[in-house]
C-alpha cells in the first residue's frame, strides 16, 4: 500500500521559511504526479505545487517566486521549500501523488505563519 509521510511543518514568522517533505513509499518515479496541496479551516483543499514525472513542475499563482518544489530520488522524497511565508499560506500542507487515475494522499502537516 502506498504510503506518504510528511514532515517539515511548523510556526515560522511571516517572511520566514520552512521546508516540508513528503517521503513515498515506492520509487517516486512510479507515479504521474507527485506534489502538496493545502487546505485552510474553512477553505476549500488547493493545489500549492506539483512535479510530474518528466520534472515539469505546476505552480499556483500564490506559491510562484515564492516556493520551489523539487525531488530526491534516492530517497523517494519530495521537498517543498517556502519562502517569504505570509499570514494566509497557513494551512494543514497535504502531499499528494497520483497514478493515473489513483490518488494517493499524506496525513497532512501544519503550516503556520504568525504575522
């Protein structure tokens, strides 16, 4: 069974960085997509950014010039590095891959960013 671990949350200071990882159990290459997604209280589940298997990265409007997702395939793990962190990027930060049409989530980690 597939299996996302994510790590790397936290409370940081707007203007702060974090990094979060999502380590999958099977070779990342496996999978079409693999990326984070973030869900606010209140707030409809979002896309953050995403990589697919040709390293072709998505980015949301929000997260471009701010954020950069990349992959350690040694390690079957994908990292999300936040920067210049504001109040409304807090948020339970969700990994997410896909097969197909399988989607595979992580429990979530929380993202908090205190103005």
């Amino acid at each position: 069974q597939v299996q996302l671990a994510e790590s790397g949350g936290g409370l940081v200071q707007a203007g702060g960085s974090l990094r979060l990882s999502c380590t999958v159990s099977e070779n990342i290459f496996n999978f079409n997509t693999v990326g984070w997604y973030r869900q606010a209280p209140g707030k409809q589940r979002e896309l953050v950014a995403r990589i697919n298997v040709g390293g072709v990265t998505n980015y949301a409007a929000s997260a471009k010039s701010r954020f950069i997702i990349s992959r350690y395939k040694a390690l079957n793990t994908v990292h999300l590095q936040m920067n210049a962190l504001k109040a409304e990027d807090t948020a339970v930060h969700l990994c997410h891959a896909t097969i197909v049409t399988r989607n595979y989530w992580g429990q979530g980690t929380q993202v908090t960013v205190s103005s």
